[in-house]
C-alpha cells in the first residue's frame, strides 16, 4: 500500500557494524566482548562500510557471504512503534533488547514490527552468512545455468550482482541496503490503495483507505478539485474523483510528464499522498506478433538501456545517486529503462525521478536464468508476496509500464534442448497476471525476457535479446532480415571509455594483460565482446584489429569507440525508419559496473562513452535518417514524435569526399504532430541519380550522401549519412579546424572540416564533456558544440579518424 512519507522517520542515529565468524555470535549479547566495530551508514552495505572506513579495494573485493555482518545501534522513545526494514540483504535476524523480533530470507521484502518503547533500546541486525546457508542440501533445479554459480541460488532471494563471474565483479550485497524508518500507531490512514486512470479523457482517482477513529470527514484533493470519501465501514472510506480534461504523463519524448499531487484532508490534519500521472498503456498489437506500445493512444518507439545500480558496492537508492545517470539518460533522449532480473529492485527515488522526468520503466522480477522452485510452497508464498509489494510500492507510478517475469529463464532451458513444457514460465506468468489484475490493471504483463515465438528467443515475435549485429557478428542487413519486434536487451559491445577514465583506472594500453579484466565475456565462451568490437572495426575500416592493436595501441582505441558509435547508429536507423516492425530497443548495458571496457554506455565514473553519444543522435524526437533501399535508391525517413507541429528545411547532398556535388536537392517539409514521412531519393531529385551505386554503370559518382534537417533558423535538427563505397578512415588533410565562440547559453566550440571528416571526437583536458561526440562532418559542414562541466575557459584536441590533424583549442 502507498506510504505517507511525511510520516515514518528514518533511524538516522549513528550505527555500527562489525564482520565476525559465521555463527561465532549467536545473539546481540555476545557482540560486547567483540573490539573493531566500524561506522556503518544505514541505509547501506557491509562492502559500502568497509570503503568509508579505508578497508576496501575495488580490485580485490571483501568476501562477505561466508561471514556474519552484525549492526547495532540504540534507539529511544516511548508507546508503541512500528519499525519498518525497506531491505535487509539477505539472511537477516533482528533483535530488539536481545529478543529476536524477526528474520527475514529475502532481500527483496520489507517488514513492519510493532515495538512497546519505554527509554532506550539495543538494535542489532544479524546478517547471516549467505554461503552456509547454499552450502546446505537443497533440491537440484532441471538445469544449471552458465551465468551464475552456485546452482542452490535458485532457492535464495537474492540479487544475482556478484555471482556472475566474467562480467559483473565479486562485490557481496549484505547489509540493510534500503532505509529503516520507525512511526506513531495510529492517527493516520493506512492501508491505502490509490489508482489512477483515464476513461474518454477524464482522469479518474480513486481511493481506498483505513482510518479508524478519523477526526472529521475525509476529502481527497487532485488538480485543484475534491471529494468527500464515503465510509463505506468501520474505518473503511473510499471514493472516486472525476477530473475532465487533465493534463495526460507523457513519456518526455513524446510530451509532458504532467504530475498532480494529492493530498487528504481529515479534520485539521492534510496528509501527502504524493503524486500521480494519468495515462493508458496499451498494446498495439498481440503478444505474439511483438510488442508494440501506445502511451495515451499514441504509438511510442521504445528507446533506452538496461538499466545497472548507480553504485554496485553501496547500494546507493537516493535521489544524489539517481539524478545525475537519469538526467543523462533524458538528454540521450532515452525513453525506457529496463531493471533486468539480473540486478535488484530500485529504491522510491528511483521511480519518482523516472515519474517526474517522463522515462518508461520495464521492471522484471528478480528471476534469471535458473530453474526457480516454483512449485516449493515457502517459494512460492515469498515470490508472491515479493510481487505485491513491488505493485504497492508503485502503484501509482505513472512511468512503471511493463511488468516482466524475469531474464532468459526460458530462453536458458529452451537453448539446453528442452521442450515447451518444460521452458514455458507459465506459473510466474499467472502469478503475475493475477497480482497486476489485482493492483495494477494498467500494466503490460511479459512473461519472461525473451519471450513469444517458436522459441522464446526468437527474433520475430514477442520480445527478443537481439545480438545478431553484436555478439553474433551478423552483417548490418541482419537488423532487418531478422525483423525484430522489441530488443528488450541488444547491441553489446566492450565499449571503450574516454581518455580521463582509462588514465584514472589505470587501464590505457589494451596490451597490458590488465586489460583484459575490465572485458565483458559469457561464462564458459571462448571469445569475448572485445572481439565483437574488434570485427565491426575490421567490417568498417578495412583494418587488421590485432595487427593495430599490437603496432598503434591508440588508433586501435579510436577506431573502436567510432565502430561502436557506428553501429548504434546505423542498426537503430534501421529501427526507426517508416515501414520497419521493430517497436523497441534497450542497449545491453547502462552503465559499467567496474573500470575497463565494459558494457555500459556510461562509464564506471558516470562518464559518456562513444556509444552514449551514437544514441543521443539515433533517439532523437524529431529524426531524420536514411536508409539503402538497393535498386529503389536512398530513402529519407523523417519523423516527428512531438505534439508540435514542424516546419523545416529537408536537403539530400551527393559528394565526393573532397565536397564535389554530384547531385542535391533541398525542399520545404512540414510534419505534423507524430507525424512520419519517407521521401526516395528519386522524388526528392525529381530525376534519376543511382543513390545507392546499386546499377554499376561505372565508377560510383559519389563517395557520400548527406541528409540534413533544420528548422526555420537554419538549426540543424537531424543529419544522417550513406556510404555508398564505405567508410575510409585512411588519414589525410580534411581541413578541420575548431575555435571558441560564445553562444546563447555559454561557450560553444565549432568545428567545421573542408573536406568529409569521420568521426570527428572532441578531447577536452579537464573535466565536462562536449553536446556531441563521434559525429560527421560533411564537406564545408559545421557543428556549434555547446560544452558542459568545464567550468573556467576549455581547452582541448579535436581531431577525425580519417584526418591527419590535431587541431588544438
């Protein structure tokens, strides 16, 4: 049920931690012959406590699960209290005056218990040792997954993060890693069930609460308007309040995030209820054929990642932690974050900025790859329970759309060779199903992640982990030959981080054998995703990756952080042109979760990779993008997701690399609110030209074809390139240059090349970060980089991968 924030109290008192043998303390009174208790903050980790206190290394990370962990603190007040434990991971005892008043087995579920205080109190938690516990004998699952070891954590709730060798590090989540609050019984409503929806255009609230002894008639408030709740029995009100002509949430790509607080007035008292959104969620077409959403009735292309926690050793869950990776996930234009089955449940703040920043959460269950006891009552009754709460928790979350039932659990059995009856997930999927008709009947339930074809990682149905341009090094033409429906995970790659975090990691020089273990790889295959970058960096740039890695370290880097941009770019170009069946994809992964080259779009310091940059352009709201129809020649896609309608300028150059125009046209195009239009080359030339050097007549009469998009002022919207003979990134003089200007809003750099320039990727010396990263120039092209985070006056190197210059500012 939705709790009054205003109301619980964090035990924000100093608290204490201590690391002893499993079971060498068997209650709270044998903890006081114990020396070398450290500070532990709370909310927060056993690892989170060790790195405050100096006794941390990220490179060799403390074993926890074999030990106990011990936090104690004192408490005061009088009458009775309800403590609340948001998250205790995992196996956690606690004890109040050397009483154990409740153990908990899953990380995944909160806890109240009611306390008589009179003065002060002993508090201590006792986390107990999680390898004891899947050392004893349990029952063996149908199949044991490559991903996580040891088998036994099928029967625990816990987060999979640090039991994934290979790519996640060894870091053990123990300790009450989600707040702990303590209130007043009695004197508020609770049990509350707060819905919101719309029905014809009208917003419809409606409340459903408890409060006994209620000191007056409640009154609900939303948008400036109200009604008395009826008590319906003893302490039971509820009722519902009509709001014509609200304003819809929208996801920011596509609208306003229009949020509207509520509130209960009872007597004197006003209660914050907190926020809510109105809108609808529905499926465009079946399950079966993809799934496709409309927000508010409008069809949305799904766009973002897989979301990873903001700090893998703390835990971190608030606001300071989230805003800073949500705000850049808005500025890439992503509209979707997915939390896989493979991480843990986000904290409330979490939610809130997703809310009140318009970015779609896709929550799975935390479930992945193993053969779950389902059919274990004790499992299933805390499975159960786990997927309430989560639905209380955000019941009235306007951004929660998707409810999944976890990661590649069918997708591992069905690859081990098992029949359909054996990977379907049925039993999470009614669970699921059940519980979200209950609590939230607007959500779109996924059975698993992969799920819905012939086989659940098919590509052409439901919702697919798309590798095929990835791991499985398949030509670009593979994004549309495997007419993929939703990503829900996709395009993996060792990215590369920028400069200043491989020299703050120590990890500049790919031959240093140290290289290696910032380097993603499946457990138990013999190659790695720095091998997959490696072959879109030989397919792009004609190169030998090992040859130059061995002779020019520096240059192999580059031109792998411009073949992962360019593969993100080009496969979700594909995507989102007019006539394509795909409605979604979510990049594998956020954000790194140890130094090196790791998944992540984002960097382990929260910086911005190549990737991060490749993606603000493709997601773009108002896109224009090309694509090689063969013999039909070059199709210019152009749309427009916003609620405004636009007026723009549409040019389709033909050059060679020098700047020679072979053929160009350039028209007045207006679109319309979520309006998308493709113009051929053929209609936008009014002649023929052979766009695509499909019908060999002779030597091609272009090297590059640039479609570009601006508004009335001349600012570019859009731009898109084809490289009808590839891509050359051979150095030579492009004439690129770069200067300071003061712009609108601060500084900007410009940078302009005489001839094309590929790649073109700024360098700053100091902190902060370029607008854009990676991108084209065309012959005589020019881009006004505004700069961020540099504070004072930047300097920096700008130079392009088929350039010969380094060009200072």
């Amino acid at each position: 049920m939705a709790l009054l924030r205003t109301v619980d109290r964090a035990l924000d008192q100093p608290w204490a931690m201590i690391v002893t043998g499993p079971g060498a303390c068997a209650g709270p009174g044998d903890l006081d012959a114990l020396t070398g208790f450290i500070p532990a903050p709370v909310p927060g980790t056993a690892a989170g406590a060790l790195r405050a206190a100096g006794r941390w290394s990220d490179a060799a990370p403390t074993p926890l699960h074999g030990s106990d962990v011990w936090y104690r603190t004192r408490i005061e007040g009088r009458g009775r209290e309800i403590l609340r434990f948001e998250g205790l991971a995992t196996l956690c005892e606690v004890w109040l005056d050397g009483r154990r008043v409740l153990a908990s087995r899953s990380m995944f579920l909160a806890h109240e218990v009611a306390v008589d205080l009179d003065g002060t109190h002993d508090l201590a938690l006792a986390f107990r040792s999680l390898a004891q516990d899947l050392a004893r004998p349990h029952t063996r699952g149908r199949w044991r997954p490559q991903l996580a070891t040891p088998g036994s954590l099928r029967h625990a709730r816990t987060t999979l993060l640090g039991f994934m060798p290979g790519w996640c590090p060894g870091v053990d989540a123990v300790g009450p890693y989600r707040p702990i609050t303590r209130r007043g019984e009695g004197g508020r409503p609770t049990a509350i069930d707060l819905r919101a929806s719309v029905a014809d255009g009208t917003g419809i609230l409606t409340a459903r609460l408890t409060f006994p002894d209620a000191p007056g008639p409640l009154t609900l408030r939303c948008d400036g308007r109200e009604t008395v709740l009826a008590e319906t029995a003893p302490g039971l009100f509820e009722g519902r309040l009509d709001l014509p002509g609200v304003a819809l949430w929208w996801p920011h790509t596509h609208g306003e995030p229009r949020l509207h607080a509520v509130a209960l007035e009872a007597g004197d008292e006003t209660f914050d209820l907190g926020r809510v959104g109105f809108r609808t969620i529905t499926m465009l077409r079946t399950f079966a054929e993809g799934l496709s959403l409309a927000v508010n009735g409008v069809p949305v292309f799904c766009r973002g990642a897989c979301w990873t926690p903001a700090d893998l050793v703390g835990l971190a869950g608030d606001r300071a932690a989230y805003a800073p990776l949500l705000a850049l996930a808005v500025e890439a234009g992503m509209n979707m974050l997915r939390v896989g089955g493979t991480m843990l449940y986000e904290a409330q703040p979490f939610h809130d900025l997703c809310d009140e920043l318009g970015i779609l959460v896709w929550q799975d269950l935390m479930l992945a790859n193993f053969d779950y006891p389902v059919d274990d009552p004790a499992f299933r009754t805390a499975l159960a329970a786990e997927i309430a709460q989560l639905l209380d928790r955000h019941q009235s979350s306007p951004s929660l759309c998707i409810l999944g039932g976890g990661s590649e659990v069918e997708q591992q059995a069905a690859m081990l060779g098992f029949p359909e009856p054996v990977w379907r997930a049925a039993a999470v999927e009614a669970m699921l199903r059940e519980a979200a008709g209950a609590r939230r009947p607007d959500l779109v339930v996924v059975p698993n992640s992969p799920s819905g074809g012939d086989l659940p990682f098919s590509t052409d149905a439901g919702v697919t982990h798309y590798y095929g341009v990835g791991a499985y090094c398949r030509p670009f033409e593979d994004a549309r030959r495997a007419e993929v429906r939703f990503a829900s995970e996709c395009l993996a790659f060792a990215n590369v981080p920028e400069p200043a975090s491989l020299r703050e990691s120590g990890l500049t020089d790919p031959r240093d054998p140290a290289w290696a273990g910032g380097v993603p790889r499946d457990r138990g295959a013999d190659w790695d995703f720095e091998g997959v970058r490696d072959h879109y960096v030989g397919v792009l740039y004609g190169v030998d990756p090992e040859r130059l890695r061995r002779d020019d370290p520096e240059r192999y880097l580059t031109l792998g952080r411009a073949a992962v941009a360019e593969v993100m770019e080009t496969t979700f170009a594909e995507w989102r042109r007019t006539g394509s069946v795909t409605a979604g994809g979510l990049v594998w992964l956020w954000r790194d979760l140890a130094p090196g080259a790791g998944w992540g779009v984002i960097d382990v310091a929260g910086r911005p990779k190549s990737a991060w940059y490749a993606l603000k352009r493709a997601f773009r709201p108002v896109q224009a993008v090309l694509s090689d129809e063969g013999l039909n020649g070059l199709h210019a896609h152009l749309r427009n997701e916003t609620a405004r309608p636009l007026d723009a300028t549409l040019s389709l150059t033909f050059t060679n690399t020098a700047g020679k125009v072979a053929a160009k046209a350039e028209r007045a195009v207006s679109l319309g609110p979520r309006e998308a239009v493709t113009l051929s080359s053929a209609a936008l030339l009014g002649r023929f030209f052979d766009a695509t050097a499909a019908y060999r007549f002779g030597p091609a009469a272009h090297a590059l074809a640039h479609l570009r998009l601006t508004d009335r002022d001349g600012a570019l919207l859009a731009e898109s390139f084809h490289f009808p003979a590839g891509r050359d990134a051979t150095p030579r003089e492009t004439g690129l240059s770069a200067a300071l200007a003061e712009g609108r809003d601060g500084v900007v750099l410009r940078v302009a090349a005489e001839r094309h320039a590929l790649a073109v990727h700024v360098t700053l010396d100091g902190e902060g970060r370029p607008s854009d990263n990676w991108f084209h120039l065309a012959p005589g092209g020019e881009r006004s980089l505004a700069l961020t985070g540099t504070g004072g006056r930047p300097s920096g190197t700008v130079r392009a991968v088929n350039g010969s210059e380094t060009v200072r500012f």
